[in-house]
C-alpha cells in the first residue's frame, strides 16, 4: 500500500518518541490525588493537552485548577526524561524528510517538545505547533490547519501521522488523511496503519510530491 502527499504533519509523543513511562508517571500521581481509578485516566490522556484531558474527566473542576495542575505535569515531564527513546525507525525516517516539507504539530509544550525530541535524538522540525500556538487542544483540528498553512499546502495535500484517538480525530477534521502508528491507532480507522516508522518508506518524487510506501 502507499499514499502520496505533499507535505507531513507528525505528532510527537506515540507516533515518533516514546514518552510513554514518563507520561504514565505523572498522570498515575495525578489520578491518585484526583481519587480516580489511573488504569481509566490513562486510556485517555493520549494526545491531548494535561488541562484539556483533565476538563474530560473532572468536568466540573474549575479551569483555574486544570491549568495549574497542567503546569505542574509540564514541568515535572520536561525534566524528567528517563525512558524517553525514538519510536523504532524514528531516526532513519526524519532523515528521510529532511530536505521535504514537514511540521511538527504537537500537544506539547515548546520546552517539553525539545527535551523529548533532544533527548530521543531527533532534529527538531522547523516548523513546529505546540500547545502555545493553539487555541484548542486536539481533537480540535486548528494544530494540524496550521501546520498545513505554514507550510503552504492545502490539508487535502497532507497526511498526518498519529497514534492517539485524539490526534487521529484532529486529522481527520482537518480533512488530512492519516497514517496510525502503534497500537493504539488501530481501533481508529486511519487510512494506513503501521506498526512503528520502520514499516514506512519515503520515496521523494520529481514533481516535488512524496509517496509514502507502508511494509507489513
């Protein structure tokens, strides 16, 4: 199977670093304080920004809370990078698209961004949205629009990769197509679906477009 597209629009954290021991940590801490069950916490706060998950599953909070204690996981999770590694393939794959167009478009904030980018060894795209730059954490589509437009390409020119309910719904109202990484993208419908970006092969095209060859 293969797609075409002329621009990427990644995600970060499941889909090309895995963060997952960090961010389980922290929201294990939070779930304990909230008096919530975590193994529930946990199956939903993939993708979407700490204050927007936090609203999810306490809707009556106040946002002044949800903020604060988002700031507070933001600032533990920067620091703490133990256990943050590339998703397999990861390497080989942005070096792939280093001379072609694409974003990175993620919940996280700038800071958090670069250390688990830095610390997974990755370069850091340089057109990047994070959380500063949104109004509306995914599902919401505004992120990967405007990834799209600062790159200059219509969203039906875009595929977006994703591993998170959240981030694929994102997508999806956007208009991009979306390639899921990992488990969890499976259940979501995406348009490709692979285990990690080693089963993802990037062929540059002499129309400036790229196609997007997925192994089993």
């Amino acid at each position: 199977m293969s797609l075409t597209a002329r621009a990427l629009l990644l995600d970060m954290d499941g889909t090309l670093v895995n963060s997952d021991a960090v961010v389980e940590r922290y929201w294990r801490i939070w779930a304990a304080e909230q008096g919530l069950d975590p193994e529930q916490v946990l199956k939903v706060v993939h993708g979407r920004q700490g204050h927007a998950t936090m609203a999810a599953l306490l809707p009556d909070r106040p946002v002044e809370r949800n903020l604060a204690d988002n700031r507070w996981m933001l600032e533990r999770e920067t620091t703490d990078l133990d256990g943050v590694v590339p998703v397999p393939g990861a390497p080989a794959f942005m070096a792939a698209l280093a001379a072609l167009p694409h974003a990175l478009v993620t919940s996280a904030d700038e800071a958090l961004a670069s250390a688990r980018m830095g610390a997974a060894g990755l370069p850091m795209p340089e057109v990047r949205v994070t959380a500063e730059r949104v109004g509306a954490s995914k599902p919401d589509p505004e992120g990967f629009l405007k990834g799209a437009a600062e790159l200059g390409f219509a969203p039906a020119d875009c595929v977006v990769f994703e591993d998170s309910e959240a981030g694929i719904a994102a997508g999806r109202a956007a208009g991009m197509r979306i390639v899921g990484i990992g488990p969890r993208a499976g259940a979501h419908a995406p348009d490709a679906h692979v285990r990690d970006l080693e089963q993802v092969r990037i062929e540059a095209l002499p129309d400036g477009t790229m196609r997007l060859h997925f192994s089993d």
